[in-house]
C-alpha cells in the first residue's frame, strides 16, 4: 500500500545530472520539500537499451512512491525517451492513477515554437536519447515545421563525471560535435541540450557555437512547467508537502556521490545510500 497523506516532490536522474534541474526547480518552487535520487550504481543510461532504462526508471518511481511521493519528474532525458510513455501509459494505472510521472522533454520542445526562426533546430544529447527519436517526434507533434537534426556525444557525459569538463580535452570533443551538428544543415539557429549534464559544459558549447545561434538548455524550462503543472493542478499542488526540505539518495555509496555532487550544486550535501530492485 502506497502512502496516502501529501508528501514531497520526487525528483529522479540515472545520477548527478538532474541536479541541474533540481536546483532549476528549487529556485523557482522553493517552499516545497523534495527527494532527489540518483541511480549512480547503474548511470549512465546514455547508452543502455530500452528495456533496462525502463526498468530501472520504474524502479525508482515505485521507491519515491512508497517514500511518500504523489508527484516525480524524471529529470533525465534517457529516462524521460525511454520509460515515460511506458510508465504512464502501463504502469500508473495499476500503482495508482493518482499519482503523477512528469519528464523534461515535453517542456524542452515547448518552449521551441517562438525560439527558432529558421524551423531548423540541432539536439544534442545521449546516444540512448537520440536513437529514441523521442525529440524529433515530439517537436513533429507541436511544431510540424520545424525540422531537426540530432547529435550524440557520448563522451560529455563522462567529461563531466570525471571532472574534466574545464579541461583541454573537453575542448576538441565540444568542438567536434557542435561542428558535426552544425554541419548537418547550415539554417540551424538553434542547439538544444537534451542531457542535464550538459549545462557544465556552456561556457565551452557556447565558444565553440556561432553568435546569432541560440543554446537552450532545459532547467529553468521544467521549472517553470512544474510551477505551471501545480497551478493547474491544485489537486496534485495540495499532495506536496511545504517545508523547503531537499533529501537526497544515491545507489551509489554516500561518500562518492557527495564528492561529485558539490560540482553540480556548488555546496556540500548529505546523502543517503539505497538499493532498487
Ligand atoms: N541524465 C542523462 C540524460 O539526461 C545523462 C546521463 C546518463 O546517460 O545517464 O540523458
């Protein structure tokens, strides 16, 4: 039996990268309590399959679930093409169709429509996010004349997680893609960061990408479409506890999370260690 009395916002990631979009949200939603999870054990998903992304990612629901959650914004866009639709679609019903699994995709393409002028927009992201085609389709659904071109760049995530993003090497693999989008089609205005760890990387992106096209990156969109969500949804605003609290927990151990954590939140946090299975 899942809890019924209001609880906090759950917020999920494969591992460090949603805390972009957790600390996006928290400026904009502060009074709310939150738990963050990453599933740092098994990250990346970049490159996982579908079956073992959703898998995990209904894990993790479950777990916020059974910690009191009503609301859980899968902050991670491998999860978010993978185990979404799935998850809402099949799963919730069955849990409790109550509850409620956001994902940052649909709040990303959103916010297209009146950003590009040229229709003619680049994602970048994880191999696993590309391949799902989830952004070209879901842009098709909004925006049937915008036209988009996808990129992986499967080594910024790791630059990232190893701490090399300020680093020479971050150069030529930031240069390397944001040239390979680039060249796909030469009208692209605009470069979209569909992977929450790449907002570490901008100020290198942004070198290395010409003035005049546009970077959009996800975490102040999410929040302002989870401030939207609970305006419209005072049901759901209701079932959200208010105290400003944020726990955090990791399947990875406490110790390593919390090292590489700092990076992302610029202070230091405590963190618990879970299992999901
Ligand atoms: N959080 C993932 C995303 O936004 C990137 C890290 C991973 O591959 O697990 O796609």
């Amino acid at each position: 039996m899942l809890p019924k009395e209001p609880g906090p916002i759950g917020v999920f990631d494969s591992g460090y990268g949603g805390l972009t979009i957790l600390s996006e949200i928290q400026k904009a939603l502060p009074e709310y309590d939150y738990i963050y999870l990453g599933d740092n054990a098994r990250a990346p998903y970049g490159m996982r399959s579908f079956e073992m992304v959703y898998e995990f990612t209904l894990q993790a629901v479950t777990r916020l679930f059974e910690m009191g959650c009503h609301l859980v914004i899968l902050a991670c866009n491998t999860a978010s093409a993978k185990a979404l639709r799935s998850i809402q679609m099949n799963d919730l019903p069955d849990m409790d169709s109550s509850r409620r699994v956001l994902g940052v995709i649909r709040p990303t393409v959103e916010s297209l429509g009146t950003v590009t002028r040229s229709r003619r927009v680049g994602i970048m992201a994880t191999t696993g996010t590309i391949d799902s085609e989830s952004y070209p389709l879901e842009i098709c659904k909004l925006y049937p004349d915008i036209r988009v071109w996808g990129e992986a760049c499967p080594m910024w995530v790791p630059l990232v997680e190893n701490n090399e993003y300020n680093g020479p090497g971050a150069d030529y693999f930031i240069q390397k893609h944001v040239n390979g989008l680039l060249g796909k089609n030469e009208g692209i205005d605009t470069i979209v960061l569909a992977c929450t760890h790449y907002p570490l990387l901008l100020p290198k992106i942004r070198h290395y990408t010409p003035d005049g096209v546009r970077i959009v990156m996800q975490g102040e969109l999410v929040a302002m479409s989870l401030k939207d969500y609970l305006q419209r949804h005072p049901e759901m605003e209701r079932r959200c506890t208010k105290g400003g609290t944020c726990y955090f927990y990791t399947t990875e151990t406490e110790s390593k999370f919390s090292r590489l954590a700092a990076v992302f939140l610029h202070k230091p946090i405590e963190v618990s260690h879970l299992v999901l299975e």
